[in-house]
C-alpha cells in the first residue's frame, strides 16, 4: 500500500498489482526501441482488449454501459499501477475511452451508445478529438469550420489541427459553427464523425522526437447525418465541456511519469560518480537533485490528497490544476538537468546508448508538449488566479458579439 488506502481501496490495489503481475510481464521493461506507431496501436488494442475481459478497462463506468462500476479512485489506483509498466498504451485509447464514451453516453441516444460504447470500450475502435484550429486553440470558442444543414444532413468545410492520432483513428469528435449570427460559444454543433468519410484528408504533422502523433485535418464538403449530432443544434459548447472535462480529468497531474524522470535523471547521476567530482560524487549535483526530489514528492503528495478528495465524493478544488502545471515544468527542468549531466554524450543518439540515457533525450524533446495540451501553462494560472485566488477576469470584450461581427468571424 502506498498511501492511505481504506481497507476497500488496499485490497483492490492488491488485486490489481498482482493482475498485473501475471498480465503485464512483457512490460516490465522499457522497449530498446521506440515502437513505431502500427505496433504501438496493435499492442495498445490487444491491451486494451485484455484490460475489459479482466474488468480493469472502463473501472469508473457503470455496469449498466459495460464498466466495472468502480469509483474513480479505484480508477486512479489501476492506472498508478499500471504507470509501473511500460504498457503500448496512449491517446488512441484515451480518447475514446476516457473522452468518446463519457461524452456520448451523456449527450447522445441510446442507439448511439450500443452502437460505439463496447467496440471503444475493447479498443476496437478508435477516436481523435477534432476541436483545435489553426486560430482556435485555447479560445476554442473561437472555431471557423462551418457545419451547414442540407436536408437530413450537414456539410462541413473547414481545417482543424494538433489532431492526435487522426491517423489512425476510426471516428473523431467534431465541433464545428452552425449559427455564426449567434455569440461565439453559442453558435456551435458537436458531431461524431466518420474519418473514412469523402472530404477528410489527414496530414501528419512532424514532431522533433521525429515521430508525428498528430495531424492536420482538411474537411471539404464532408457530409455527416444529423443522426450523428450531439446535443441541441448550437447547444455544442456544453457538449464539448463534458469532452474537456474528461481530457482534464486524464490528463490531471501525472500518474508516476514524474517519478520515472527523476530515476532516469538519478540512474545518470549515479553512473556519472564513476568520475571524481562528477554525477553524484559532486555536491552541486546532490543538492539539485535533492531540489527534484523534493518536488517529485510535493507533487505526489499533492495528487494523493485529490485522489482522497475525490475518494470521498469531494470536489478536488480549483487549485487541482497546479498538479499539471508544476510537473509539466519539472520534467522539463529534469529532462534539461540531464542533459547538462550527459555533456558531450547529450547529442549522442541512437539504439546503442543507455536506456536512462535515451529516455532523457526523448523527454528533452517531447516534455514540451505537456505545458500545451490539455490547457497551457498560461491559461492554467489564468484560471487559478480567477478561481482560487478570486482575481479579476480576463478580459472578454468578444464574449456577447455576433460571430460574424468579429474581425476573426466576417
Ligand atoms: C501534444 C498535443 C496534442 C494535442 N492534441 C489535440 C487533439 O487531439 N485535438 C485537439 O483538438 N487539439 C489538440 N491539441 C491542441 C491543444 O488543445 C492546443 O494546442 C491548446 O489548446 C493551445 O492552443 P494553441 O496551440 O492554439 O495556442 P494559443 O491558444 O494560440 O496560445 C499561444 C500562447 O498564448 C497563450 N495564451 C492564450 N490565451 C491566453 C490568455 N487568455 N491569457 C494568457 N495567455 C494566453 C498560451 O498560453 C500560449 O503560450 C494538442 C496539443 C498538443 C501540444
């Protein structure tokens, strides 16, 4: 047990280590290679699938929809396990189950949620989440692609962005501008939407990991049934809230991706001490990395106590948000720190080097993406200077204008 655990949640922690035990051997360890994306999904899948068989995959859904009927704690124990292992999973889950699911089984019909709940649920099918534009991120309100009614269906034209795995994705969620007379939030529809369908072109945006986990998407003239409408017509914008709140909720501060930087980082340091006055055997780099870890255990400590609020049917509080918003930047600031340690052998690359050492690279040039997605660093202290601290707003003189009567919108 790691923490307080009732007796209810200690003995589900034990159940779920020791499934994992037998279940996730082949992840013990960190792949020598990164797997490239066609292994990755296929893993990912087939993990999925044995997660659901076992009951583990969908743990705070209702029975009633296919879920285990867990609480969102024993939800967060599975997955504090689980990030003991190096498990083929990610976003092209994620979205799905943790975004796709909660928003249809809330907004849509009963024959829409037979139709998608279990096939997402085993990972057989997979979602992207079409909301960011190129002038529409953070003021996501803001979207220009335009849904227009033509008899039993709507067509859409417009672009979207920074869609993750849109690549390999079966169905994406889409908000687009149905009324553009109307207010910005108020002029929206939510649509699920087919990737298959005539008019979608998805083009991989490359990252400087050299991978390329997300898209643009050019939608021409794409016809979608109104049958696969979410909520009122320009109702979009609450439909849209449960999908964010749902990223948030998966996304809220780290579940053990802290503690594996700083082993890397500690793992590098140690070999380091090999030479005199290097690595650990220097007291300049003792006292950094007591600096990190006295952060790693803050923010441990920290998700514990909303974990527990949560556990007790408590709201986590505005101030949830720091959990993101400090280990965003720490990893940052330990991936940079290694790097320093490395000196020369930084810029070395390749399948030959220490897996410490290649899982510092990957981090110094992915980890920047964490203080963007899923709110950034900005919008995060924005909302706890409005909501924790009671601060003045920000400024929203757009907020109550007709769309079309913006300079964005015309
Ligand atoms: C790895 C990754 C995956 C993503 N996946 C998806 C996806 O699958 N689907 C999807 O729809 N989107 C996705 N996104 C997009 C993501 O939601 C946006 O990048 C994010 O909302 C920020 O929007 P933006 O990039 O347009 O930046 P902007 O909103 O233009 O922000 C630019 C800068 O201005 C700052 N800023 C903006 N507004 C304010 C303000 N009011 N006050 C102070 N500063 C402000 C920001 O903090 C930032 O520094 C992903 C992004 C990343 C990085």
């Amino acid at each position: 047990m790691d923490f307080n655990d009732t007796p209810e949640e200690a003995a589900f922690r034990t159940e779920a280590r020791a499934w994992l035990a037998e279940n996730a051997q082949d992840y013990k360890q960190r792949p020598a290679t990164p797997r490239d994306d066609d292994t990755l999904v296929r893993l990912g899948k087939a993990w999925q699938a044995k997660k659901m068989d076992a009951g583990y995959g969908a743990i705070a859904l209702p029975k009633a929809v296919g879920g285990r009927g867990g609480t969102p704690m024993e939800a967060a124990i599975f997955a504090e396990e689980e990030g003991r292992y190096h498990i083929p999973s990610g976003a092209f889950i994620g979205i799905g189950v943790g975004m796709a699911v909660p928003t249809i089984s809330m907004h849509g019909s009963i024959e829409m949620f037979k139709k998608f709940a279990a096939p997402t649920m085993r990972g057989d099918l997979l979602w992207c989440q079409l909301f960011s534009e190129p002038a529409a991120g953070s003021d996501l309100a803001g979207l220009r692609t335009r849904a227009v009614r033509d008899g039993d269906d709507w067509v859409v034209n417009g672009q979207k962005v920074w869609t993750s795995w849109g690549h390999v994705a079966d169905w994406g969620l889409l908000i687009a501008r149905t009324d553009p007379s109307l207010p910005k939030h108020k002029g929206l529809t939510y649509f699920i939407v087919d990737m298959k369908t005539p008019g979608i072109e998805v083009r991989p945006i490359r990252q400087p990991t050299g991978r390329s986990e997300f898209n643009e998407v050019f939608l021409t003239d794409v016809r979608i049934p109104d049958a696969n409408r979410l909520g009122e017509i320009n109702g979009g914008w609450k439909v849209a809230m449960t999908t964010l709140m749902n990223e948030r909720v998966g996304s809220g501060g780290g579940s053990g991706a802290e503690a594996s930087g700083f082993k890397a980082l500690y793992s590098l340091a140690r070999k380091a001490a090999r030479h005199e006055g290097q690595g650990l055997a220097n007291a300049a780099v003792r006292e950094k990395l007591a600096h990190f870890y006295a952060i790693e255990q803050g923010l441990k400590n920290f998700r514990y106590r909303n974990m527990t609020a949560v556990s007790r049917g408590e709201s986590p509080g505005p101030n949830a948000v720091l959990g993101k918003l400090i280990s965003a930047s720490n990893m940052e600031a330990m991936a940079a720190y290694a790097m320093e340690l490395e000196d020369y052998a930084g810029i070395v690359a390749g399948n030959d080097i220490d897996p410490a050492q290649d899982s510092v690279h990957f981090a110094m040039l992915w980890c920047a993406v964490l203080r963007i997605a899923g709110g950034s660093d900005e919008v995060l202290r924005n909302q706890l200077a409005e909501r924790a601290l009671g601060m003045p707003g920000d400024i929203r003189v757009d907020k109550d204008v007709p769309f079309d009567q913006l300079p964005v919108g015309r």
